[in-house]
C-alpha cells in the first residue's frame, strides 16, 4: 500500500470562516486529483493563525485587540452547529483523511473562550479525534483557553496510526511521549512555525519515535490579508512574508520541506518539488508519497515509551 500526503499551505481568508473553509474544500479537491489520501492542513487554518498578538501593544492597543477578538470569535468553529460538515462531507466522498487545525468555540460549555485545536477527519467523515493545544504559547493566551489531554490520543487511519500536537507542544516531552506510548505511525504537528529549529525538531522527533513525521505551517503574506481587516494599514504591509515558512527562495524552501519529510528515520519520498509557484504567487498543494506503505522501521536500539536499556 502506498498512500500519498498533501501538505497544503495555501492562504487562508483570515477571520472568514465560510470562505476559508470553501478554500479548504477546493484544495481538497486538487489534492484527491493527484492521488493524496492524507491532507494536513496548518495549525488554525480556519480562520487563520492570530498573527496579531504579535504586533499588538499590551494595554495600548486593548481597544483595536478587542475588535479583532469579537470578529474572530465570530467566525470560529463550533463543531456542534456542524461548521466543518462541509470537509467531513468532502472526506467521506472520496475516502480520505484530513488533519487540519481550527479555532474552536464550545458553545455547549461557556461559549467564550476559544481553544487552538486540531481535528482529525476520516474517510468516513466521522470526526476521530479533537485535540486542544494544552498550553498556548506567550501572548497567544489572550486569544486561546489551555486545553486539557483528553485529546492526546492516537486514532487508526487507512494510512496508519495517527496522532498530532500543536506547534510547540513539540517541546512538550510527556505530551510526546504519550502519543509514542500508543504505537503511533504518524506524528502531525501543524505549526505557525518556521525555520533551522523547527525541521531540528520534527527530525528528532522522528528518530525519537521511529515514526513518520510531518509538519506544515501556512504560507501567508501581508498581501493576503483581506482589505477590511481592522487596522489593516497599521498593522501589515502588504509586501512583507508574515510567516517565514513563505521565504520567497523556493530552494531554501524545497530543501526545508525535504528535510522534513525524510528526516532520516522515515521513509517519504517528495514527488512535488516545486513548492512555490512564484511567478503566478499561489502556493500549490505538496505532495509527498510513502514508499513503503504504513510499515515504519522499528529501531532495534531504542523503544522511548517502554525500554530504553537495551544500547
């Protein structure tokens, strides 16, 4: 068996839900015309990663974080009025699973806080797992609520046993290790994140685990930000990369996404190489394939979640 990932990295419409979610299903439909079974979409991809809280002043500019809040709370996901039915829909017909990263609003307790959760989607189009990032990073606290673990949990797939942590839980040691414990094949870690440190990590976190790892972050320039964003003209400037995982040099770029996927303790094989389309400046979805089906290497040196004595 050999199942083939998309990792989609196309812009969001930020703090749009319904049309970022329509932009979803349509890089769904690219990815299934080439063969992907396996979609993983960035950390809080709908709708979109709160860049602001980065660039905002604390207490000076509490009015304008404010606004930004209420439009984005506005268009969070509540998975109880069925707002990601349509990609669960889209999953079930033509049979694959789907990772993506949301902000979430539990209407059934509070129907305030908002969490930064990632949810699995199987090619049934049932919901197979929720999990809640368990402790937002610095100033992303004043956007999202702490999760708990009762989402750390492993889930069978067509393409494996797949689990993910947000971002940088990555750094979390016992909430990797609780993923390793329950013989996990897949390590997804949607992330805003980007650069040396971040591939390090996921090709640690491959050789640590014995497992493939993939790990994917939007790409996203000021340009992309919609025209009504609040502030819009204090806060972006329209030709700047807001996140450096859109570096403009396309080799640099390959060269980070193969490292990633390869990591030296799995087996994937890039058959997309062209990550960018830069004269047209629309990422493309990647597309990665395991060559080997869902039969990792088990490393005969080192087992992290039981026996680690045997070197």
């Amino acid at each position: 068996m050999v199942t083939k990932v998309a990792v989609i990295q196309k812009p969001l419409i930020l703090l749009d839900r319904e049309k970022t979610i329509e932009r979803a299903l349509i890089s769904t439909d690219e990815a299934v015309s080439k063969g992907a079974s396996l979609l993983v979409f960035p950390e809080a991809y709908v709708p979109g990663y709160p860049m602001w809280v980065w660039r905002l002043r604390p207490g000076g500019d509490m009015a304008l974080a404010g606004e930004i809040h209420a439009r984005l709370r506005n268009n969070a996901v509540d998975l109880a009025a069925e707002h990601m039915r349509p990609l669960q829909d889209a999953a079930q017909r033509h049979g694959v699973t789907i990772v993506i990263g949301i902000h979430e609003l539990d209407s059934q307790f509070s129907g305030s806080t908002l969490f930064n959760t990632v949810v699995v989607i199987g090619p049934d189009g049932a919901l197979l797992n929720r999990h809640r990032k368990l402790m937002p990073t610095n100033p992303e606290r004043i956007i999202w609520g702490m999760g708990d673990a009762s989402g750390l949990k492993v889930v069978n797939t067509p393409a494996g046993r797949l689990g993910s942590l947000i971002c940088w839980e990555s750094y979390m040691p016992l909430a990797r290790y609780a993923l390793y414990a329950q013989d996990i094949d897949i390590y997804v870690a949607p992330t805003w994140d980007s650069g040396d440190s971040w591939i390090a990590t996921m090709c640690h976190i491959a050789k640590e685990a014995g497992c493939w790892v993939i790990g994917t972050a939007t790409a996203f320039r000021g340009s992309d930000v919609p025209d009504d964003f609040p502030h819009r003209e204090q806060l972006i400037d329209p030709d700047e990369w807001i996140n450096l995982s859109g570096h403009p040099d396309v080799r640099e770029i390959e060269k980070e996404l193969s490292n990633v996927l390869t990591g030296g303790a799995f087996d994937l094989e890039l058959i997309e190489r062209n990550v960018w389309e830069r004269l047209s400046q629309k990422p493309i979805v990647n597309q990665a394939m395991a060559k080997n089906g869902t039969q990792r290497e088990y490393p005969v040196e080192i087992d992290p979640a039981t026996q680690y004595d045997r070197v």
